[in-house]
C-alpha cells in the first residue's frame, strides 16, 4: 500500500459500534493524540492492556471515533513502532567504524523500546511501510554496505538483529511482570536461579551444575551485547 492509499485507508469510517453510553468530544483527535495517549497507556499499564476500547477511554471518547484515525490495531501498532523509530539517530556510515555504528543503533531501539513495556511485540512480524520504520531500515542497510556487507547478507541480518532486539525487549517486560508475582520471583533473582542450578544432581546435570554460576553470569545489557556481537561478528564474516 504506498502513502496515498495508506492514507486514504486510515480515514475510511467502518460501520459504527454499539456504544452504551456515546461520547461527544469538543476538541478533535488527532493521530499524533492518538499515538501519544497510546504509548502513554502502555507506559503506566504494559502493552497488553492497550485495547482500543481502553484507548478510547483514555481518550475520553467512543471506539468507534477512533477508526477515523486509524485502521485497526495493527495499524496503530505501525504508527507506536514508528513513532519510537523517529527517535533513533543514524550515524553518516563509516567503514571504519560500522560494527560500532550497527550496534549503537540497535542499542537505541532497545532503550526506545524499555520505556515501554511489551511494546516491542508491536513489532514482531511486522512488514515495515511506514516511512520512520524504513529510515532506521535504511540506516542500518547504509551501515553494513558500507563495512563490505553483500547486499542479501545485509537485508538479512538486519531482520535477524530487529528480531533479537525486540525479542530482548519483550523478554524483560515478561520478567519484570514476574516481580510482582511472589510465586516467581526467583525466577527473576540470579543469586536464587544460581544456588537452583548448583544445587541439581551432578549425576543427572554434571555441566548445568558445574557451571551454575557462569549460565546465570552477566548484568544490564551484557548478554544483549554478547549476542548482538555475534551476529554482527557473524555478517562481518560472510
């Protein structure tokens, strides 16, 4: 769909939905309104809770209303995504310096995503149209041609690093929701996850137990780095 029909899209009204109590708004919504009270819900409620009965609410208006802006859910996932694409920077490609470059990237997209939990499931398995979703595409594409990356290898790897990126994100939203569970909170402490392990039977699990403290090593971003080194260290071979 290119931008003309995209946006034709985004304003065709589909029928209206039963409202139980109707809500009439004096000041108009906007998309941008939308994206911002979106991301807020997710901020203070976690991605799963955001519905676009629940956006509505917050909107103080009617469901129905908010189809004039956008399509459906999957369209307002495309403009959360791109909205946070908007806040990533893109180096001027070096050659002597792209690893750093691609990593620096993929680093800013995990903050964007940390700031609101679950979003980065928003952009799992999504084909990026929107124009701030194939700039940061571009950007990261640039990068590794520029550090001798073949063409394919290229495109390939940056769906391999989006993935991980957003799959790292999603992860630790799980996990951060899993401390307000006491039954599993040890999940979440490696100290406990550690005396766990080390305390299987060596008989059964010689290598987990051995080597308990080396499995549930690492703190902030460690094992993000350690894996995004891989892949780049991985491209950089081919």
């Amino acid at each position: 769909m290119n931008p003309r029909e995209r946006r034709a899209a985004r304003h065709q009204l589909p029928p209206p939905e039963a409202d139980a109590k109707p809500r009439r708004r004096k000041v108009p919504i906007t998309v941008e309104q939308v994206v911002d009270t979106a991301l807020g819900v997710i901020a203070a409620e976690g991605y799963e809770s955001l519905t676009m009965r629940r956006l509505a609410a917050a909107l103080d208006t009617g469901p129905a209303s908010l189809y004039a802006h956008v399509v459906n859910k999957a369209d307002l996932d495309e403009l959360l995504i791109a909205r946070l694409c908007a806040g990533i920077r893109l180096p001027d490609p070096d050659p002597a310096a792209w690893r750093e470059q691609i990593r620096s990237v993929c680093a800013d997209l995990r903050d964007q995503f940390l700031k609101y939990p679950g979003v980065s499931r928003a952009a799992l398995a999504m084909v990026p149209t929107d124009l701030e979703t194939v700039r940061v595409s571009e950007g990261m594409l640039a990068i590794l041609l520029a550090g001798g990356v073949a063409p394919r290898a290229a495109g390939w790897a940056i769906d391999a690093m989006l993935l991980y990126v957003a799959a790292y994100c999603l992860e630790i939203s799980v996990m951060e929701q899993r401390r307000v569970d006491d039954d599993a909170a040890w999940v979440v402490d490696p100290d406990e996850l550690r005396r766990r392990l080390a305390a299987l039977p060596v008989a059964t699990f010689p290598h987990t137990a051995r080597y308990a403290a080396e499995l549930t090593s690492g703190a902030g971003h460690d094992r993000f780095d350690f894996t995004l080194g891989l892949l780049v260290d991985g491209v950089a071979s081919r």
